[in-house]
C-alpha cells in the first residue's frame, strides 16, 4: 500500500502582517473602554437625567405659559409677555449649570474614584506600562474617558434646553438676547469637566482602594462647599440688613470646587446671576469673578492635580 506524503508545515517565526493601528492611538484604547463602561453604568443615567431637572421644570413652565398665552386671546399674550420679559435667559443656563455641579461631583466619583487607584489595588499598571504603552498614553486615557462623560452630563441636558428654546421663544428674545450663548455654554461644559476630572484622578492616583479616593474627595468637595456655603449666608445676611458686604466675601464664595466652577460660568456667560423668575428684584447677587483669575485658578488646580497622577504612576508592585 503507497504511502501519501503530507506536506510539512513551516513551524519557523514568521512576522505578523496584519492589520496595525498608530501609535498615536493607544491612549484612546484606555479612553473608550472607560467610556464603554461609565455607559453600562446605571447610575450615570441617573445623574445624567437629574442633570436635566432645572431645564425640564423651566421647559414645562415656559411651554404651559406659552399655551395658555395662545388660548386667552390678547390678556393672555400680554401677561405671558410681561413674564418673559422678567426672564434673563443666559441666567437659565447659568441656574441649570449651577444645579447640575452636584451631579458632576457624582459622577466624577462614579467614573473617577477608582480610575488609578483600583489599577494600584490590581497592580494592573505592570500590564499596562509593559505593553507599548506609555506613562502619557495611559494618563490621557483614563483622563479621557472620566472626561467625555462628564462633559456629556453637562452640555446634553443644556443643548436640549437650547434647542426647545431657540424653536419656541425666538420672539421674547432667546437668541438677540445673547447671540454667542451656545459656544459659551458648551466652553462652560468643556471646563467644568475638565476642571473636576483633574481633580478627581489626581485625588485617585494617591490612593489603593477606589472607595478611599472617592471618600477623600467628596471630604473635599462638600468641605470646601460648606465654606462656600457660609459665605454667601453671611452675604445675604448683610445685604437684607441694608448694607454693602465687603468684596472679599464675595470673593470667598468662590473657594471650593464647586464656587470655582460657579464662578468660571459667570465670568463666560458675563452675569452675576438672578433670581429664576423675578429680573427685577433688587436684592444684590454675588458679583462674578474676573475671568482670567478665575481661568487661571482652575487650570493651575488642574495642572497640579494631573501632576500628581503622572508621578504616582509607577510600574512597581503594590504590597498589602
């Protein structure tokens, strides 16, 4: 019986030829598999939805008044102009986003607390560093992917806002009012985020458990907001009084994380605020900062924060 001769497979290296991707793009692998998680995340819906709660109240008032204003024939239109006439509209935006900086903070804890410091708990920066992955791509990464979801927990609640806004109440002045609005608020959400997710992750990079970055850095932002907090107490106080409260604790008002991004919303839209539905009341607001040393502020803390993350991260094994 003939043998059949089967031919012999090389089983010598062979270099791969596939498909090869930038390096330049490495960061960007770490960014999206954050992102895909915060999005799996049930509770970054939630923030997400109660970042919307100012602007779905006000939509809801501004539409019922809208409709009543159209069923009562000339009364209703005149009363309805009187109340949007008492409406500043960039002061809407400035109340949204003042609303929505405790659900920035959440989810700066929810998608930041543990970004390095669950990596230091898992000693998974040995995989990462010894990969063709560097101290920057992993920085920019986890940074990224903290960040695109923040800046979405801000800027998608308003932009809907704006939306609904410039199709409905284009006659009582929505767009003349401030015709740059809209790019302001989107640099107000870009900041914002970028502000609290350089914080946050240099606050995480100091520690190895994801619960102990989160609670240090809740301490801090509740901490310095009551301070905060205290300051503009003392400035009504004043005020109802009848006398003038001294700048510096206006100035004050602004020294936490939240005041801080408060105080660089004011400075871009160029408003010290209003009351939500009455322009004309006279009780004296906080003035806003200037934007520059505001600008200044919040791009040195986050400098400084990031600073932080790129030394503490080290290719070395943690010991528990």
């Amino acid at each position: 019986m003939a043998s059949s001769h089967l031919p012999i497979a090389d089983l010598s290296y062979r270099n791969y030829d596939g498909p090869l991707d930038s390096p330049t793009r490495r960061w960007w692998v770490i960014a999206r598999a954050s992102i895909l998680q915060a999005v799996k995340k049930r509770p970054f819906w939630f923030f997400l939805a109660f970042a919307y709660s100012y602007y779905l109240v006000m939509g809801i008032v501004f539409f019922f008044l809208d409709r009543v204003a159209q069923s009562s024939g000339p009364r209703g239109d005149q009363l309805t102009e009187q109340f949007f006439a008492r409406i500043i509209w960039k002061d809407q935006f400035l109340h949204g986003i003042g609303t929505g900086q405790i659900w920035l903070m959440a989810t700066a804890l929810l998608l930041g607390a543990g970004a390095i410091a669950n990596d230091n708990r898992a000693n998974a920066l040995l995989v990462y560093l010894s990969k063709p992955c560097t101290k920057l791509d992993y920085l920019i990464g986890k940074f990224v992917g903290i960040w695109v979801p923040m800046v979405a927990v801000i800027a998608f609640p308003g932009l809907v806002f704006y939306g609904y806004c410039i199709m409905s109440f284009r006659d009582y002045g929505f767009f003349t009012s401030d015709p740059w609005l809209l790019p302001k608020f989107l640099g107000i959400a870009v900041l914002n985020a970028f502000f609290q997710a350089s914080v946050v992750l240099g606050v995480s990079s100091m520690f190895n458990q994801g619960r102990l970055a989160g609670a240090a850095y809740a301490g801090i932002y509740f901490l310095s907001n009551f301070f905060t907090s205290a300051m503009i107490i003392a400035w009504a106080n004043i005020s109802i009084d009848g006398g003038k409260p001294p700048s510096i604790v206006g100035q004050l008002y602004y020294a936490s994380i939240d005041g801080l991004n408060y105080g660089l919303a004011k400075a871009i839209i160029g408003t010290d605020g209003s009351p939500v539905f009455n322009a004309q009341d006279r009780t004296p607001m906080i003035p806003a900062p200037s934007l520059l040393p505001v600008l200044t502020i919040v791009l040195l803390i986050s400098i400084v924060s990031l600073a932080i993350a790129w030394r503490r991260i080290r290719a070395v094994e943690v010991v528990r």
